[in-house]
C-alpha cells in the first residue's frame, strides 16, 4: 500500500508532471493530467453514448471539458452527443494547444473515428500517443466468440504497440459471454490491472449501465489523481520512446535465429532501431521468408564478404598481438559475428550489439571486456536488472557478473548503477544491501559494505545512498522508519546493489518468481560502449525490450 491508503495500481492517472512517491520515477512523456483519448471499433452510437458517461465523471471532479474530434467529419453529431458538456475542437488544436488544453481545471478528450474495423485505428493510435494521451478504448464484440474477441484484441495491441501508445483500459459492447470467459480475457489483455477490461451486454451504454459495467471510482482515481505508478507496461512503452527518439544502430549477432528475426520485425514496425542483421546473408532472408517476416530495412552483413573484414581483423591483430595472438588468428576470430560485431561498436560503425540468444554468456562478454573495455575512471564491467514489479521499477546489481567484489569494486557498481537508473528516468537511491542495517551487527561482510558506501560517496558526492542496509529496511517505509529513521534511502531506494553474485542472482530470480516481476537484464554496465547478453531461454519480447536498452545506453554515452 501506498501512502494513500490503497495499491498503487489504482493510481495510474492521467496525471501530471506524474510523480510517484513509490518509484520516483517520473513519466511526464507518457501521461499528462486530464487528458484521455476514446478511440475503438465500435458503432457511432456506442461511442456517443459513452462520451457524456466520461464527461459526466469529469465534471464531478470539477473538470471543464474540452474535446476534440479526431475523424473531422462528425463534429456536430459529437457536440450534440456532449450535451452542452464541453467544447468541441478540430484535430488541428492538437500541433498547438495540446499543453493549455490539457491542465488545471482543462479535461481533453480525444475522440477517435467510429466503425467497427481498424481502418483508421493506427491514425488515432499515432494522434493520441504524440498528445501523450493514454487510451480507452471500445470494442463492439455483439455476436462475436471468445476467440474472435482474442483475434481482435491481438490486432489491437499490435498496433497499439507499434505506435507507442499506453491502454488504459477496454470497454466491450454486446458481450454475451460466460463468466469463464471474461476471466479468461481479463487474464490475457488485463494485464494484471494495469489495463483492465470492461464488459457490457448491451451496444448502448447509459450512463446507468456504464457506471454497473465499469468500476468507475478507478477509473476516476486514474483520470485525475496526482500520483502514477510505472507498471511494466508503461515502462516498456516509455523504454521504447525513449529508443525512438534517439535512433541508434544496434547489431544483432545471431542474425539467423528465428527469435532474433521475429524481435527484427517488431523493432523496425515500431522504429525503435536501425538493426543490422549479421550472418550468412542467404540463410537470413531464406529464413525470413520462411516465416513471413519483413526485415528489407534492416542491414544484413555477412562478416567473411564484408568490405571491413581485413581492417576489423588488422585491428583485433593489433589490440592482441601482446597476447600470443597472429594474424591469422584475428582473421579467424573475425568470423566470429559476436566478435566481428563487438568490433563494429569498437570502431563506431554500430552504436551497440545485444548476443546471447544462442551464445553463452561468457561469449557474449569476452570480446567486449578485451577490447571494448571498461569506461575511463572504472576498473570493473558489472550488470543490472530493471525489476519491472506491478507498481513500481527498481534497478539490482550485480546480479550476473562479479562473484566476489571488492569494496572498491562494489562502490563502482554503485555508481555505474545510479548512472544506469537515470538513463532510464529512475531517480537513484542505493541502497547497500547487508544482513546489517546500520550499526546494528559486526563482522567482515559488513564491514566490506561499510568500506563501499565510504568510498562510492567520495567519488561521487552527489549521489544518493545509505548502506548497510537489510533488504527490508531498504523498500519498506515502516520498516525503515523503525531501524533507519534518519537515512536519505531506507523505505525509498530504487537502486538495490548485493554484495556478491550469489545474493543478488539469488534476489532477482526471487523477487522475479514470487512478485511476477519482469526482470530486464542483464544490462551491462562500465563499458565504454554498450554490449548487451540475453538469456538462451529469451522471448521475443525480450529481445526487444534488450534492444531498446541498449540504444538508450548508447545515446546516453554520447
């Protein structure tokens, strides 16, 4: 529970600067205070008898509506639907007066074309994700079976997806299901709340049966709270924002695995990254083809027949020939598209590489720490997880890399962490992780953790931390209000750093299985340009999400 007084997932709002005293995490480019967007597959009628219903919960919240008609060709029947309850607008104010429309005593409602296909669903999805307006949407789904009501929701949360726009909920019409059913529905496109869906029998919505229908005290809370929560969700749309509009190149060294191709696909739909594909070129587009994918923008390298083999050899020769290394070696190792890979991030031809869907872990990472290296000033690589839980994002390290850590080393992890948080809009607060909090207990353990915290304070004075600390005391406000009332991180840190690898692979598998959190990661950090693992058992999903954390790291770097 939050501090008020209920579970923070009932507190995504349309909301303001949008601050959330859980995560610290700031989402201003995702959701903006009062403003929504209706858009759907559903009859004229069933939208104009459900825009009075959001009007009506706007204005007994004190809101003076303001919407606008997003087809351009309906506005008079819109204005009558309104009832005199608010102002009527031309898509054109959305290029201008998005930010005075939207604010104070201002509700904006956005309102989609009507008819019951998809025609003009990617226009309105474009529309409200560039107004930083999250969604709700209408879905007419008379006569239609569960499993046509799935088809349909998947077509939708693809283009939702792809246009890096936010569900805030999904209102059905004409529902004539079991109750087996909606569950089933729930559990698959509610996303554990986050973006639940609404079930209504009938094609017209009063505003008695809306209010039966949808759990309008939520829905209220959402629109026009001044605390948000950043769910996984959320997160990896603004993830994906993020990459988009810094744009980087980003290789992919295992071009023919089929999860790496499919991962292709999304990225380049959704314009997170320029991708480059690499391996045996034939193989690639066969492949392609073969499973019905569109890859023709991404750039697709063969490392034997490239232009840049021999200079990418002759460097490799170069950097490890002290090594025992000749060069034929290098020229050996460069057909290696891992190898040949991290050395286009080496040499500035691509901006990251994510491997690992194949490769071991150890594969993935050996090139990078021999001639990549470690960021000037550090003298350790370490990895992270963002820890995507239901109502916040935390950030624990090193959970992948380093057993044993020294004080020196773990204060650096520390840093590099912190810098990490911010890269992804989470306000840094490390916590030092011990079995000790503060004082309380003895022994070298902690006193290594003691020794880190000194030592990550003087080289970076600005930044936010407190150790040791138990792992309770660190995310539990009651807690630390008890064993650390004075410390600036205890019942609010974001960042957790373990002090070794077993506590903190064991903590994220952990807190990954029993909260059901998305852990993404592991991120690696300390590098002077970004090279990124995945696991073996990836999804695609987590290739994307691994892609578009390493662009935002290479922007970040620059």
């Amino acid at each position: 529970m939050c501090e008020h007084g209920c579970f923070c997932s009932l507190h995504q709002t349309i909301g303001g600067s949008v601050f959330s005293p859980c995560t610290g995490l700031h989402a201003e480019t995702i959701m903006k205070k009062n403003i929504l967007s209706l858009l759907g597959s559903a009859s004229q009628d069933a939208f104009y008898s459900v825009v009075p219903c959001i009007l009506s919960l706007a204005a007994g919240n004190s809101k003076q509506s303001v919407l606008v008609d997003l087809d351009g060709a309906s506005a008079k029947s819109l204005e009558a639907s309104c009832k005199g309850q608010a102002e009527v607008k031309s898509p054109a104010v959305l290029g201008q007066e998005v930010e005075s429309l939207a604010g104070g005593k201002n509700f904006l409602l956005l309102v989609g074309h009507t008819g019951t296909d998809l025609t003009h669903l990617e226009n309105d999805a474009e529309q409200a994700a560039a107004a930083s307006s999250p969604i709700f949407f209408l879905l007419d789904v008379k006569g239609a079976s569960c499993t046509d009501i799935v088809r349909k929701m998947q077509s939708v949360g693809t283009i939702f997806a792809s246009k890096g726009a936010y569900l805030l909920g999904t209102l059905l019409f004409g529902c004539d299901l079991t109750k087996a059913e909606e569950d089933s529905l729930q559990k698959q496109f509610g996303k554990k709340g986050e973006s639940p869906l609404y079930f209504l029998g009938d094609e017209k919505a009063s505003e008695k049966a809306f209010v039966q229908s949808v759990n309008t005290e939520e829905l209220v809370t959402r629109l026009c709270s001044d605390a948000t929560v950043m769910g996984p969700n959320l997160f990896e749309i603004e993830l994906a924002r993020k990459a988009r509009a810094v744009k980087q190149k980003i290789v992919l060294a295992e071009g023919a695995e089929e999860r790496i191709l499919r991962a292709t696909e999304v990225l380049l739909q959704r314009k997170v990254a320029d991708i480059v594909l690499l391996g045996d070129s034939d193989e690639i587009t066969t492949k392609a083809q073969r499973f019905g994918l569109d890859i023709k923008n991404a750039e697709i390298i063969t490392p034997s027949e490239s232009p840049k083999f021999d200079d990418y050899a002759n460097t490799y020769y170069e950097l490890r020939k002290k090594k025992g290394v000749t060069e034929d070696d290098a020229k050996k190792v460069m057909l290696d598209p891992t190898v040949f890979g991290t050395m286009m991030v080496k040499k500035g031809d691509a901006d990251g590489m994510v491997s690992g869907a194949v490769n071991t872990t150890a594969h993935t990472i050996r090139p990078a720490l021999q001639f990549v290296k470690a960021k000037p000033g550090f003298s350790v690589v370490s990895s992270c997880f963002l820890m995507c839980l239901a109502d916040r994002v935390l950030v624990f390290a090193d959970c992948a890399v380093n057993p044993n850590p020294t004080a020196e080393q773990l204060a650096e992890i520390a840093i590099t962490t912190a810098q990490t948080a911010m890269a992804f809009g989470i306000e840094p607060r490390v916590a030092m992780i011990s079995y000790s909090s503060g004082s309380s207990g003895k022994g070298p353990d902690v006193d290594l953790v003691i020794e880190a915290t000194k030592l990550a304070q003087e080289k970076d004075p600005t930044l936010v931390i407190d150790g040791p600390l138990q792992y309770d005391a660190a995310i539990d406000p009651t807690v630390a209000k008890t064993k650390m009332p004075d410390s600036p991180v205890a019942g609010k840190a974001t960042v957790f750093i373990f002090p070794n690898l077993t506590t903190g692979n064991t903590t994220y598998k952990a807190v990954q299985r029993a909260c059901d959190a998305i852990a993404i990661g592991p991120v690696l950090q300390g590098l002077n340009k970004p090279v990124n693992d995945l696991s073996r058992g990836c999804l695609v999903a987590d290739i994307v999400n691994t892609v578009a954390i390493t662009a935002v790291q290479a922007a970040s770097e620059k």
